[in-house]
C-alpha cells in the first residue's frame, strides 16, 4: 500500500476548528447576557426572609406606623425585593410586624443599609416598649416576586396567619419535609393567595408559616384540608411547646401595600 504523504496537503480542518470556536464563543456570550436579563428562578433557593417585630407606645403608633409604611413602600420599589408587607397583630394592635422577602441577604443589607433607607427608619428609641426583635430566615418553598404579591379579589377579606414553631431537636428535618410533601396541595386549595415557610438562619429547629386565605371560612377549610393532618399530627408530638398557644399570630394590614 503506498504510504500516505500528509506533508504537502492543506488541512481544511483548522479554518473548521476556528469557526467552530467562534461560535460556540458568541453562543456562551449570548447565553450569560440572556441570563443576566431574567429574573431567573434558580435564584430563588437563595431567597432571604427577615421578620421584624415592633412593640410600639399608643401614643406612637400611628408615627411609627408611617415610617414602617413608608419603608415597605421603598422595598417594594426595589428591583431586587420579591415580598414586603406591614401588620399589626389582631389581638394586640400595638404590636407591629414587618415581613420581607429578598432575593439574596446581601441585597438586603444592601437595602437596609442605604441612606435613603436609615433615614426612613430612624425611629426613636424612646417610642418603643421594648427593643425591636428581628428573626433572619431561609424560605424553604420559594415563589416568585409576582406570586408572592398576588392581590387579593376586591370581594376577599383576607385572613393572614404567621405561625412561629420549635421543632424538638432531631425532627427539625421530618417537619420541613412534612410540609414540602403538603405545600403544593395547599398552594393548590382556591382559598389560598399565598402560602411560605421559612428556616430560621440562627435556630435551624425554628420554622414559620406564613398563610393568606380570601377568607375566614378558606381558612377553617384549610384547617379540615386532608393533607393538613400529617402537619398536625407532627405538631402534637414534636415540638417544643404548642405553637397555637404562643406562636400563633393573626395579623391584619396596617396600610395598602
């Protein structure tokens, strides 16, 4: 067989490689820019829930009132805020909670830590009865910006519920698995607008739920939901204290958000 002689023949198969190297550069460029320009959902695990509990005098309720309004509408304008909201609690009216939700903890902090911002939370230590309580908080069953700011139907009158519960040490993980199995199922139920749960940063066997029902009666069928029971049924065993004794808020707006 005569032997092949490669020397002196061209090799068109460089002029490919290049070609091929350039568009697989333009390809990757395009891909990073289009990620960049979506609010991608893959970033949602990283969601950040900070709570704020504000025990406020009468006297300074509705001052104090304003400035956490007036926070929460500076929040909302943020691109990087997916959820911010001010209550009062329904039994306790001088007891005021805002719930916040952030794509990350350093766009918070980068938030919080703003001029703009200090200057609207300014607010007075003499006017509170007790010192401000923050929990810093993982979401566990992220949405979106837009599912977390469903509004309710002008006929609703929503019942928002945020419960705080102490999972004995070692069931911290059957009771947030618990709730990855029935979260969808409540999602899924028609009195619901929206429905989260978040880990504490500092206290991994601490979890709340956040719940907004249209109603009071979506909220009693909530509580008859089937798929409810296997959470109940943790609560009464294993938790620390009962939760609808002293962990069970019901919360009604302060302001329009």
């Amino acid at each position: 067989m005569k032997k092949l002689q490669t020397g002196n023949i061209p090799c068109p198969g460089i002029p490919l490689i290049l070609a091929m190297t350039l568009i697989a550069m333009c390809f990757v460029n395009a891909f990073v820019t289009f990620a960049k320009s979506v609010d991608a959902p893959v970033l949602l695990h990283d969601t950040y829930v900070v709570i704020t509990r504000y025990e406020v005098q009468e006297k300074a309720k509705e001052q104090i009132g304003d400035v956490l309004s007036s926070y929460v509408h500076l929040a909302l304008a943020d691109g990087n805020n997916i959820m911010a909201e001010v209550y009062q609690e329904e039994e306790q009216p001088f007891v005021l909670w805002v719930l916040e939700r952030w794509k990350s903890k350093g766009t918070y902090q980068a938030f919080f830590q703003s001029t703009r911002t200090k200057e609207v939370t300014s607010i007075s230590g003499g006017t509170l009865f007790t010192p401000v309580k923050t929990y810093y908080l993982k979401d566990l069953a992220p949405l979106s910006k837009d599912e977390w700011r469903r509004a309710p139907a002008n006929e609703d009158k929503p019942v928002v519920i945020m419960l705080f519960v102490d999972s004995k040490p070692g069931t911290e993980g059957t009771f947030a698995k618990t709730y990855d199995t029935a979260m969808p199922q409540f999602r899924s139920e028609p009195g619901v607008i929206t429905y989260g749960l978040a880990q504490s940063l500092d206290d991994k066997t601490q979890f709340v739920t956040y719940e907004k029902f249209r109603s009071e009666d979506a909220f009693r069928y909530h509580l008859g939901f089937p798929p409810i029971q296997p959470v109940l049924d943790y609560l009464n065993t294993s938790i620390k204290k009962q939760p609808f004794q002293t962990g069970l808020h019901r919360l009604v707006p302060l302001s329009a958000n």
